[in-house]
C-alpha cells in the first residue's frame, strides 16, 4: 500500500473517530456547594447555574487583582472560601468566563490549596 492511500485511510479513520466522539444537546446543571470541616473549606459550582437558582442566598464570585485572587460561594447556609497570591492560581481565577464552573478547596486558613475550572457548554448559561 501507497503512503498516500496509508494517510487516507488514517485520516478517514479520525474523521470518523472525531465525529463518533461528538455529541450535542447535553444539558446539567452544576449548583453551587459548599462544605467546611477540621481539614479546611471546598466550593464548586457554575455561575450559570448558581445564577439561575429560584432561592436568593446562593451566590459564587471571584475578585482578582494583579497579585492576589479570591473566590467564594455561599450554598445551603454554608460560606466556603480561599484566597491565594500564587501566581499560577491567579491566572486559572483569570481565566473563568462568566459561565465557567469552578472547583476550589482552602486550607483551615482560607489559603488555596486547590483551584481548577473547566468551561462546558451544557451548564446553564447566566440569564437576567
């Protein structure tokens, strides 16, 4: 068999995986949470959802400045919080969109142990 007709057939072959792979339609929701105990804090949720909750307590928000972030949520009477000066925790702070979830837990100081986000177009989206 021919080179090229080796990189069509591998090229037909991912064309087909990708579009297997792809899927539209989900939908779910990510309600804030929040939890503290002896070890420290953790929060999660998306704004999206958070946002489109039917009660008026729970809330998610994050500030930034340029060497210092923090972010909190308030769920179910619980406030979960960190705040970091770590660079490289700031820039996944800086790099939520306003439909983004976001993961974060503190140590029993509020300091960050662990920020991550991931932006997934099947959350709720912010509405008025």
């Amino acid at each position: 068999m021919t080179k090229s007709k080796v990189m069509g057939l591998l090229m037909g072959g991912a064309i087909v995986l990708f579009t297997a792979a792809a899927s539209a339609g989900w939908k779910g929701n990510a309600w804030p949470n929040a939890s503290c105990n002896s070890a420290g804090c953790w929060g999660s949720g998306s704004f999206g959802t958070t946002r489109a909750t039917s009660n008026n307590s729970d809330e998610m928000l994050c500030y930034q400045s340029p060497t210092y972030a923090a972010c909190t949520v308030y769920a179910g009477g619980v406030t979960a919080s960190c705040g970091t000066t770590d660079p490289n925790m700031i820039a996944v702070i800086r790099s939520l969109n306003s439909d983004a979830y976001i993961y974060f837990a503190s140590d029993t100081t509020g300091k960050c142990t662990t920020i991550s986000t991931y932006n997934d177009s099947g959350y709720v989206p912010k509405t008025p």
